[in-house]
C-alpha cells in the first residue's frame, strides 16, 4: 500500500511516497481504502521548521 510519509521538518519537498506493507487485521478491524485526501494550510503551517 503507498503512504505519504515525513522522515524530517520541513516544507513539501520533504514528503515522500513510501510503500508500506498492507497491515495484518485482527477480528475487530477493518481496512479501508482511500480513495483521495487532502491537508488544509494549518497543517502546512504545522509543519515547517
């Protein structure tokens, strides 16, 4: 599964696609998939140094 990750601070440049293994799911849980998601300039904000 790919995922946006952040290894440092920073602005955009620092975002990386990762791949990910898909998690392993117990009786109670559920995976859902995701088809789009946004961020907001707040968490733009949070982010930089």
């Amino acid at each position: 599964m790919r995922a946006i990750g952040l290894m440092q601070y920073g602005d955009k440049s620092v975002l990386q696609e990762i791949e990910m293994k898909t998690p392993l799911l117990g009786d109670n849980d559920v995976l859902i998939e995701v088809y789009a998601a946004g961020i907001n300039p707040m968490d733009c904000g949070l982010q930089k140094d």
